[in-house]
C-alpha cells in the first residue's frame, strides 16, 4: 500500500444531510476537474458496528496529468460519531483528496513539494476551502492524518500544528493565533488565514 498525502476538511453530517453533503462534494469535483460519478450513485448512510461511517470510501484513484506528470487522486469521504469521538456531540463528515505521497514529494527527507506541483495543490485546498467553512482545510500526511481536526474537538494542542498547509477560519483564529514564523509561511486573506510549512513548500504558495 503506497503511503498517501491528504487534502481534508470535515463538516457536519449525518443521515438527514448526508446525500446534500455529497452532492455538494459531488459538485467541487466536477468543478476541479475530477470525475464524480461514484457520489452520485446513491449512497446512504450507515454505520459500522465500530461506530464509523464508511459509505464513500470506495472511489477508485483518478489519474491526472498536471505539469507533464501523472498523478493519482482519490476522493474520499469517512462519518466520525460521537460513538468514535466521545467529544462529539454530534456526527462529522472527514472529507478527503488522497494523493500517493511519492508522486508529490521532491525530499522524503523533509517532505518538499515537487515544484511544479505546487499550484495545482495550492489551489485545490483554496477551492476546497472556498466551499468548506466549519472546520479548517489541512494538508496532511500520512503520519498527520486528521491530527489537526482532532486537536480541535478535544481541546488539546499537541497535534494542532500537525499540517504542512492550512486554510483556517475565522471562527478558528483564537485556536492559531500567533503563528511560528521559523516553521511556517502565513498570511491573512478575506477573514481566512492561510498557512505554509516553509521546508514543505519553499516559498509562499498563495
């Protein structure tokens, strides 16, 4: 199994708006360019005897061409209860774009993004959190996965900053107030706060 990089968002849903959900999703696929076909092909909600949702995680990977290189993105959704998340007080959908890290990692040693790469990530998280307010957009690894979002509901900071790029709202600014400018790039933009890890992305991605 390759290791994968993560673009991601969460957003409240449950069986009641779990179908508005993906066709929302549904709709920034085909705005990005990606196909779209499996959420809209009647999905329900259901949980699983561990207390996740995994209806949409099934997509397979698309090959995109982008710059003159091949790169395999699957979309991705999983439901977190508060059966999982005893924090919770109600359900939330991880929305995900997977891409397998090998393919977007110039340095494995630092993490360093392919060059050419950058804009079209860059952009995919700015068009995700364009549609996505409740939470913060996180690029993530594999070792990072959902850390930032969990360090949220539970209250903890250890994982907050565990990113290596973030769109945050302003709902979320008392969370990351003052940034640490040795280790990432930040600016503010239309009540958003834009985040990049500096070995990551050497230099300003926005």
């Amino acid at each position: 199994m390759p290791e994968y990089s993560h673009i991601q968002t969460c957003v409240r849903c449950d069986a009641g708006n779990f179908k508005s959900v993906l066709k929302e999703f549904a709709a920034l696929l085909s705005r990005v360019g990606l196909d779209n076909s499996y959420f809209c092909s009647g999905l329900e909600w259901e949980l699983a005897d561990n207390g996740f949702m995994y209806q949409g995680g099934n997509a397979d990977a698309e090959e995109v061409p982008v710059e003159g290189l091949s790169l395999h993105v699957r979309p991705y959704v999983v439901g977190l209860t508060p059966e999982v998340f005893p924090e919770l007080a109600e359900s939330w959908l991880e929305i995900n774009l997977l891409f397998r890290t090998e393919e977007i990692e110039a340095d494995y040693r630092t993490g360093e993004l392919v060059g050419k790469l950058k804009p079209y990530l860059w952009d995919l998280i700015t068009q995700l959190s364009g549609s996505y307010e409740q939470s913060g957009v996180y690029f993530t690894s594999e070792v990072t996965d959902g850390k930032p979002w969990e360090a949220i509901i539970t209250g903890s900071n250890a994982e907050l900053w565990s990113f290596d790029a973030a769109v945050i709202p302003q709902e979320l600014f008392e969370r990351y107030e003052q940034p640490d400018d040795l280790l990432f790039y930040y600016t503010y933009n239309d009540n958003r706060l834009f985040l990049a890890r500096r070995e990551v992305w050497r230099g300003e991605p926005w």
